[in-house]
C-alpha cells in the first residue's frame, strides 16, 4: 500500500492536470501547428496543444512532495525537472527555439543532479565483477551527464507517434521499481524510496497516455520527452547503478537513436536537428498506423524488461547485441524496402 497509494494520487494529479494544461497551451497558443510551425518530423496535420510536460510535472511534482522526504537528491530532482519544464514550454511557445540551448539545458539539469550527490560509481561487468570508477577523479561525474543526457535526447526522439512516449516511460518506470524491490533483498529503505518514486513516475507517464493516445488530445513537446527521460536516466542510477536493464528496456528507441546520430552525420547533417528518417517514420511510411507503432514500442519495450529482471548481466549483453542487430537489420529493411511494405488501395488492382 505505501507503493500503491503515491501511484494513484501520481496518477490521479496528472490526470486531473491534463485538461487545465489543454486550455492553458491554446491560450497561451503553445500549440503545434504544421500550417505555423512547419517540421519535417511531423506525422500529421492536426492542430494539437503541446506542453504535455506541465501535467506530467506537476503529477510527479506534487506526488513527490507530499510523498518522498525533501532530501538532497529529491530536491536536484525537482529543480532539474522545473528546468527543463521551462525550456521545454519555451521551445513549445517560439518556433525557433535553437536545439543547441535545450541541450545546454539538459546538461545543466544534468549537472544539478550530479551537484545533488547522484552519479555513476560502478557498473557490473557482464564477464564477471563489478568495474568502479570512483578511483578516476570525475569520471562518475562525466559519465553520469553522459548518460542523462543521452537518455533524455533518445527519448526525445521516440515521440514521433501517439502514444509511444508515454507508453515506453510506463514500462521502462514500472520495470526500474521491479527491480529495486528485487534488490531490496536487505529491507534497504533506500530501494523502497527508489521503487516509490519509479511507480510514481509510471503513474504519471501512464495517466499521460491516455490523453495521448491517437488522436493525441495534447503532445508531450519538449518539455514532457526531458521530464520523463530525466526522471528515467536518474532512476536507473538510484536503482543500484542499473544501466544495463534501462538500456535493454530502452533498446528499441537506443538503436533507432544511434542509427539516426550516425545517419546524420554521414549526410553531412548536424545530428541534433530533426528529419523524418526515424524508426517510426519508416513503419508509418511502410503503412502501419500510429496505434500499431506505439504498440510495438510499448509490447518490445515490456518483453526486453521482462528478460531484463530475469536474465545475468552478461545475458544482458548478449540479449542487447542479439536484439540491437535484429532491430537494426529491420530498420535499414524499412530504409530500402519499406515502400514495398504499404498495403495496395482496393482500386490498384
């Protein structure tokens, strides 16, 4: 019950903040429209609010206080996420807001949580032992902005449809609080916390869905896709240094990320400015619909967090590579034969 209940008011908070964040984004005209706002990463032409993050922040906010004590590190949770819910209701207002100040704004929320006293210390090696890193000076520092970062961007780029976000927080949340009660094999309140606040954050993410889920009500923007992506970077710290089982959970967004970085800069492109040549851009080119796609990412995101709880470290290794491959083979298919894919009109014969 002490796990259940900050879920439901999580849940219920985010939920009940939806609609006044709707009429608040049309007012405030932070609204997507293609006609206004063009973006060659748009997958459809409706007239949507944005600001999604204001209703996820205030769930998780609010839960958060009235459930977690207001030590160091929740406190760098907060200040970070009002961060980035700013810049992210920023970007949704100007259409011209520069890719270049949100990543200099998730570095700094980045390093506010470092300042907190969260960082990675250890990792285990999936051949046996665990590698520290505490003995290099500022090297759990560097590698904690490196990952929060990353997973914020990587999570930024898989809200193409509706639906997919929110759907892929859910279950990378859910699966990291799995885990800490699994590790909690010493009755460390510690872990309990940890599961706490990732039920809280699956709750929102999951309360957020609904609203989202097509035909979108309202759309994350920015500053929902950093929340969200932050709080799940920071969870997979405090869960025991767990980088391995989020980044199996988020294997499917992780290669589409790194196949678009790469893609990108080969193109001679900078890597940070948005095209339509995604995961889920491929699948709506190949015919798929918007319910489909996020139903892929959700259903592969829940069944590599399953084997993730279950498996070693070192069969988390070979899982990732296995699967990594699998899903990179079937986005270069989607890349060159994609168009082959679409299913005919009834009148092409």
């Amino acid at each position: 019950m002490n796990l259940i209940f900050p879920a439901i008011i999580s849940f219920i908070l985010t939920a009940i903040s939806v609609p006044f964040t709707i009429t608040l984004a049309k007012k405030a005209k932070l609204i997507d429209n293609p006609k206004i706002r063009p973006h060659p990463a748009h997958t459809q032409q409706r007239i949507v609010p944005r600001a999604g993050g204001l209703a996820i922040f205030l769930g998780l906010a609010i839960t958060t206080l009235l459930f977690m004590p207001l030590g160091k590190t929740v406190t760098a949770i907060l200040i970070s996420t009002l961060l980035l819910l700013i810049v992210g209701l920023f970007d949704d207002k100007y259409h011209n807001f520069s890719p270049y100040l949100r990543l200099l704004a998730q570095f700094i929320a980045a390093a506010i949580i470092v300042l907190g006293g969260v960082s990675v210390k250890f990792i285990t090696n999936p051949f046996g032992g665990i590698i520290f890193f505490e003995s290099i000076p500022l090297l759990p520092q560097i590698l904690t902005l490196i990952w929060i970062v990353w997973v914020m961007n990587m999570i930024n780029w898989s809200k193409g449809v509706d639906g997919q976000m929110p759907g892929i927080i859910t279950v990378a949340a859910i699966i990291l609080g799995l885990l800490s009660l699994k590790l909690n094999i010493s009755n460390d309140p510690g872990q309990i916390m940890v599961a706490k606040l990732s039920f809280i954050t699956a709750a929102s993410a999951f309360a957020f869905l609904l609203f989202n889920w097509h035909p979108a009500k309202i759309f994350p923007g920015f500053s929902g896709s950093a929340v969200s992506g932050f709080m799940i970077a920071v969870l997979a710290i405090l869960s025991g240094g767990k980088l391995a089982t989020a980044g199996l959970v988020l294997l499917i967004p992780a290669t589409d990320f790194a196949y678009t970085f790469f893609r990108r800069i080969l193109e001679g492109k900078s890597p940070v400015w948005g095209d339509r040549g995604h995961l889920h851009h491929k699948m709506l080119k190949a015919g798929l619909s918007h319910q489909q796609i996020a139903l892929f990412y959700i259903l592969g995101s829940a069944i590599l967090g399953a084997a993730a709880l279950s498996l070693s470290s070192q069969g988390k290794l070979f899982a990732a590579i296995l699967v990594g491959i699998v899903i990179f083979g079937g986005i270069l298919w989607l890349h060159f034969f994609g168009e082959l894919q679409k299913r005919p009109a009834p009148d092409n014969g």
